[in-house]
C-alpha cells in the first residue's frame, strides 16, 4: 500500500523557511499591514526581514494581521493536489479562525479532485508548537505512515503540546489593548512577568505573574516538569522561541538541559515570526514539549 502524501503547514509555525522546505512541506505565507503597506511572514528567507519588523514596532508602529482566505488556501491546496494526497495542519482556531476558510476550499478542492485525498487538521498551536506538531507529523510521514494513521495522531496528541511562556517586556502588551497602560507601566517597573499557557482551544491564558526573569524560568520549568511526559524523565523533542530576547531563550535552554537530561535531540531555539510577533511584541519566551492533556481555563 502506498502510504506517501503531502503534508503542508502555514507560516506561523515559526521555523526557518529553510528547514520546513528541508523537510519536504509546503507552506502558505500570512501577511502583516503598516501603514498600508503589506508585508509577507517571511520565515527567516531574507535576514533584514525580522530585524525590519522589529524596527516598526520601535518606531511606534502597530501591525495588523488578517485571516488566510478562501482562495488563497483554494489555489494552494490544488497547487499540492496535482502532486498527490494532501495532509494540511492550520494554524490553532484559538488563534485565529483561518482554518474555517481552509475547510471550505478544501471541500471544494474535494470535488475538484474527486480522487485525491485531502485532509485539513485544526493544529489547535500556536508558534514553534505549532511547528512541533507538523515536525512530529513530518516524522510519521518519513517512516511511512499512512496520511490516515498521521491524522489520527495529530487529533489524539494536538492538546498534548504545551506552550509554556513569559514575558519580559509588557509596552506591545499595553500598546496592542490586551493589558492597560497603568498595569504594563507598573509591571515593567516592578519586574512583573506574565506566566502563560495554552488551553485546550488553542486560546492564551495568563495564569500567573512573577518578579524577574530568573523567577520567570523557573516557574516555567517548574510547570514543564508538572506536565511533561516522564516528569523530569522526558524523552520527547522540546523547543524554545523568543521574540528577540536570545539571551533569556538561551539561559533558559541553559535550565532546561540541567533539569531535563533526557530530552531528544538538540533544544532547538527559534524565532517567534512577524505574525505572532505582531501581536506579543519582544521580550516573550516560550518552551514547547509533549505532555498530557492541555486542561481548559
């Protein structure tokens, strides 16, 4: 039985374009706006490009971002269609509601293209946990799974991929209304750093706060090893991103191997994008890893 497929992903799974293109999976890119100006989630391929972001936020500017529409997943589905079977893992609904429309070109692809197969999964992540969860499908694909048996494990194991975060710096926070100026400005002076996770949709919650950054890892680490598989003993892949705080993502991949001997292959350390990024501004930090279920808020 012929088991090979396409699996496909979008550009917020915050990994280098270069390594997602390594590993044989499509993407289609998000945009952000300035000033009326759009710009392409760009995933590391030029290295001015983050960095130019950056700059905007600095500037004082506020980007804002859109939903994936119904054509543009229509003309990217059938680009892979005509190659073969289709697996597309979209961006968490509790992030954005993009999938809704990856669902309804999907059904007309179906009709399309009566003997493809074509299969739209709700990551239900965000982030570089977004992009673990297509990496771990990547893996099953590569030793021949069927595009079935990888569905079913993306739907049985999406809430198992913990998204762990804190942040350092709360200006884009106030900046973009998800706190008030008065509590960022206080937090900030204090040293307050937000604790927060994803639940079970997909959605952030900030469930606890902190003093210092130091205190902030360990806090981290101590809800990582709460949920991981095997506790201290965890075996699986963990990944960390940043959004430009390398220094906080390293002492923190610094904690993690101490703490964590056993973990899989290299902790990876990656870039949050333009998209997230947009909306969490610098100075977050986040570890990603397989643990049980994600409980609700």
């Amino acid at each position: 039985m012929n088991t090979k497929f396409i699996l496909s992903c979008e550009s917020t799974v915050d990994l280098p374009f270069s390594y997602v293109s390594g590993r044989n999976i499509p993407v289609i890119f998000y945009t952000y706006t300035v000033d009326g100006k759009e710009y392409i989630d760009d995933m590391l391929r030029d290295p001015e490009a983050l960095p130019n972001f950056y700059q905007l936020l600095d500037d004082g500017k506020l980007p804002s971002t859109s939903q994936l529409n119904e054509f543009a997943y229509e003309e990217f589905f059938e680009e892979q269609l005509k190659q073969g079977d289709l697996l597309h893992i979209a961006f968490g609904s509790g992030m954005t509601k993009s999938v809704t429309n990856a669902e309804s070109a999907a059904s007309k692809m179906r009709e399309k293209y009566p003997n493809r197969k074509l299969i739209v999964v709700d990551s239900l992540c965000s982030s570089s946990g977004y992009g673990m969860l297509v990496d771990y499908a990547a893996d099953m694909r590569d030793r021949g799974c069927s595009i079935e048996e990888t569905e079913k494990w993306l739907i049985d194991n999406r809430n198992k991929i913990h998204h762990q975060f804190f942040s350092t710096e709360l200006k884009h926070y106030r900046r973009s209304g998800r706190m008030s100026g008065a509590t960022a400005m206080i937090a900030t002076i204090l040293g307050i750093c937000p604790i927060m996770r994803l639940d079970d949709k997909g959605r952030i919650i900030a469930y606890g706060k902190v003093r210092g950054k130091t205190n902030a890892i360990k806090t981290t680490l101590d809800a990582m090893e709460s949920h991981a598989q095997g506790g201290k003993n965890y075996s699986e892949k963990c990944w960390i991103c940043h959004s430009r705080c390398l220094e906080d993502a390293e002492n923190l991949k610094k904690e993690l191997k101490q703490r964590f001997p056993n973990i899989k292959g290299d902790i990876r350390i990656c870039d949050v994008g333009t998209i997230i990024a947009s909306h969490c501004g610098p100075g977050t930090v986040a570890v990603f890893f397989l643990g049980d279920e994600r409980v609700p808020e």
